[in-house]
C-alpha cells in the first residue's frame, strides 16, 4: 500500500498558501477564477471587468487565481494562459500596469493610475482634425457637480494636451471621459455617486497621462 502522506502534505501547503493570500490581499482584492469555473472567453470578460472595477476604487494590487491547469487536456492551463495573454492588451489600455507570477497558480497584477485610463489612446501631439461632438444627452444628465467636475476635468486634460479649451472641445473631451469611466464603475448601485468619486480621483492625480 503506498503511503499518501506527500498528497496530505501538499494540501497543507496549498491551504496555508490560501491563508496566506488572504491576509495578504482579502476577498476585495481576489478574484477566484478556479472556483468560478468559466470558459475562455467568460474567464476575459470577467477579468476585465473585474479589474476596471478594481482600479476606480484605488486598490493598486490584486490577486488573480487561475489555477495550475492540472485537470486540463495536456496539463496546459487554458484559464491561466487567458489570463496571461490579455495582460499585455489591458495594459495598452491604461487598466494594467504590470504583473508577476506569485505561485504557479496565481498572478499578482498592479493596476494603472487611473489617469492613465483616461488617457489611453492618447498622444500629445494629437490635434483635432474633425468637428468636435457636443456632450452626449448623458452627460447632460447628470447632476450639476458631477458636471460642473467633468468640466474640470476635461480643462486639466485640454490643457495637458495643449489644446485650446473651447466650448466644442470640452464638450468633447467630458463626452470622452465620461463614455470612458462610465465602462468602470460599475453596473449595480449609485454610478453617478461611484462616476463622481472616479471624476475626483482622476482630477487629485493630474490629470491623463
């Protein structure tokens, strides 16, 4: 008969590396893709939106857990390998800025400033060369301070640019922003409330970058 200590060994290392995780980041701050069980593509979708939540509520580090992929055909882990090859896109897109393994079955990601969210796409030497859209009936929905914030900060991210701030251009620049951050707060309770607090947040780190 063989002796299965090692297999009871290795579930303690898994469990203290369980406990250990979750002194270290916390259940806001984990997302468990090897207990949710999604395919490839929920496992995408999931992910971005998770981290787009993430990073308009401050939280610089997270905790991704894929799992090893040691019940997959070939042993290749697919959720893992997912996982790894949209890091490279998010961070393009100002929601990622970098990421570490932090155990075979696990990744570490440190999330971008949310200003760099705003600015994704970006490049100074941008000039308009088309009509500016006026702001969006949304935008013209919200509340005067949410407004009256958007407005500010799309003068910071104007003038950064070096463009002059007219009236076409700020509208198009709160259109912008607002179609931006509106992708990360959220589907559920107060956006407005959870868009404001991103707006303030966005205009305290300098605006895009």
């Amino acid at each position: 008969m063989k002796n299965r200590r090692p297999t009871g060994r290795k579930s303690q290392i898994n469990a203290l590396w369980h406990a250990l995780d979750e002194a270290a980041f916390g259940s806001e701050r984990t997302l468990n893709l090897r207990e949710l069980l999604p395919t490839a593509v929920e496992a995408r979708a999931r992910t971005e939106a998770w981290l787009r939540g993430r990073q308009v509520t401050r939280t610089e580090e997270v905790l991704l857990i894929t799992g090893r992929g040691n019940q997959s055909v070939g042993g290749v882990g697919v959720i893992r390998q997912e996982v790894l090859g949209m890091l490279p896109s998010l961070r393009r897109r100002g929601i990622v800025e970098s990421w570490r393994e932090h155990s075979p079955g696990s990744i570490v990601v440190k999330l971008a400033p949310l200003s760099a969210l705003i600015g994704a796409g970006r490049r100074r030497r941008d000039e308009p060369n088309v009509k500016p859209k006026p702001v969006t009936e949304a935008v013209a929905g919200l509340r005067p301070e949410t407004r009256e914030s958007l407005r500010q900060l799309a003068l910071n991210n104007l003038n950064m640019l070096g463009i002059i701030a007219t009236d076409d251009f700020i509208d198009q620049e709160m259109g912008r922003t607002f179609s931006t951050l509106m992708k990360s707060v959220g589907e559920s309770g107060d956006r407005e409330t959870a868009l404001c607090a991103a707006i303030l947040r966005a205009i305290d780190e300098g605006g895009i970058t």
